[in-house]
C-alpha cells in the first residue's frame, strides 16, 4: 500500500471523526446550549441535528417536559386558629427559558427544586396563616392552589421556569391532635345514637300503647256485638219456645218434667229423695192413666 493510499486514509479518517464531533442531535423532549470556553453561544429549542466546533464548543441538554416536584414528608402550618396541620403537596414545573434557567440555578435541577419548594412553602404559610382548617381542608382549597400558583409562577420566571400547578394531595392535623379530635367525634356520635336510641324506645312504647288500646277497644266493641247478637238470639229463641209452648201448655209442662228427670237421673248411681205425694212425680204417677181408659 502507498503512502499516498495511506495519507488520504489518515485524511479521511479525521474528517471523519471531526465532523462526527461536530455533530448532535436534540431530542424533542430537551433543550440543548451550545458553550463555547464556557459562554453560551445559541440556544437550541427545535428539535433535529446541528453542528457545532468540536474541541472548542460544547452541549448541555435541559429537560423540556413537566417535572414533578413531590416532598418525600409533608410540611407543619399554622392556621389562623392557631392551629398545627400537615400539609402533603406538589409542584408540576417546566423550564421555558434555558439560557436563564442556566444563568440563575447554573443548570441545576436541586438548586432549582429548592428555590420552588422555598417559594411555594413561603406562600402556603401566608395563606394557611389567613384561614381556618375548615378553610384550608374544604371551603378554600382550591382558591388557595390557585393563588400559590399565580404567586409560585411569578417569582419561578425570574430564574427561567413555569409553574405548571401547585396542588395540594392533603391536609390532616398531627397525630396528637386528631386523636383528641376522633375522640370528641366518637362521643358525639355516641352522643347521636344514644338520643335516637331513646328517641327510638320512646317511639316503640308510645306505638305499642296505641297497638294496646286499640286492641282493647276492638276486644270490648266485639264482646259488645257479641253480647248484642246473643242478647237478640236469646230473645227470638224465648219467642219461639214461648209460642210453641203457649200452644200446648200442657205438652209444655210434660217436657219440662222430662228434662227434669233426664237432669236427675243423669247416671246409673244417682239417688233422689224426695216424698211420693210430690209434683216432681206427677207425670210418672199418671203416665198409665191414658191407657187404662183407653182399655
């Protein structure tokens, strides 16, 4: 091989490499700064390949899309009420100017963190400090959001990023406090039912006393139909006998007498004494007398 063949290899070989250190890329999702002995020379924001002077440029790439800032241990507040309670939040953030982004914070994702964490811890202390807890866990909630990223947004600018949201995951009081909390609403509630529970018996005893009236009422009205039905039975049943019986009065007193001796001598064992001559017998006395004048 000739050294001429050789020399345009090596040739080659450089331009090669060269332009492969002149070349990169950026990714749609970041930003990229072109340094050059350590000053920003172009911001690149579009996607897609670019050059820059290799050994004397270099490139630092920035995150384009929403980052979440999420405190690992919520944070102690106080309310107007002087109350303690525990706030649980997070920030959804995004660079916008990374020129700066880099200027302020020297690019550093932590320091930029810490500053918005300052800033929105600073401002949730200021509003908590103006309401109450009920304020601050429902009836303001979301104004109170709102103005923390108003407020949170117009200082992160400064230094190159949007405040995308400030959200608030949740607010409960501390532990010692929502023990002596759960214990007054156990004994409300206690409180309720043992109330509705009288409530409830005094309602049962006053339905139960009406049930029993009730029922006497019917009982006595039936037993007065009852007694008025008899009554009127008992009075046709007299009608009846007394007509038959005014018929034949005769035939009567035979059949009253013949009941009178079924009653009597009901069993085999049974013994009356009574004297012969009496009108108990009269009917046994002239029972054959039909007969013999019939003979």
């Amino acid at each position: 091989m000739s050294p001429r063949i050789n020399l345009l290899g090596a040739i080659a070989a450089t331009v090669l490499v060269v332009m492969a250190m002149s070349i990169f890329t950026v990714d749609q999702r970041q930003y990229a700064l072109v340094f050059q002995l350590g000053e920003v020379k172009r911001v690149i924001v579009e996607p897609g390949l670019n050059f820059k002077i290799p050994m004397v440029q270099n490139v630092r790439y920035f995150e384009k899309r929403i980052i979440t800032l999420d405190n690992a241990e919520p944070e102690r507040f106080i309310t107007s009420e002087k109350k303690n309670v525990l706030v649980d939040s997070y920030i959804k953030w995004r660079i916008i100017d990374p020129n700066l982004y880099y200027i302020s914070v020297s690019g550093d994702e932590t320091r930029a963190k810490t500053r918005l964490n300052q800033t929105v811890n600073a401002g949730l202390r200021e509003e908590f400090g103006k309401r109450t807890v009920h304020d601050v866990v429902s009836g303001e909630r979301d104004k109170i959001m709102e103005q923390m990223r108003e407020k949170a947004d117009a200082d992160a600018r400064k230094i190159g990023i949007q405040i995308v949201d400030v959200r608030l995951k949740r607010v409960e009081l501390p532990t010692e406090v929502s023990d002596a909390v759960y214990r007054r609403m156990e004994a409300e509630r206690k409180r309720v039912a043992n109330e509705l529970r009288s409530e409830g018996a005094a309602e049962a005893e006053k339905i139960r006393a009406d049930a029993d009236r009730q029922r006497e009422i019917l009982i006595a009205e039936a037993y007065r139909d009852a007694q008025k039905i008899k009554g009127e039975g008992d009075a046709k049943a007299a009608a009846i006998y007394a007509s038959a019986f005014n018929a034949s009065p005769e035939f009567y007193s035979f059949y009253r007498s013949l009941e009178a001796y079924r009653g009597s001598f009901k069993n085999k064992n049974d013994v009356l004494v009574v004297e012969p001559s009496s009108d108990f017998f009269k009917y046994m006395k002239n029972s054959g007398r039909g007969n013999d004048k019939g003979k």
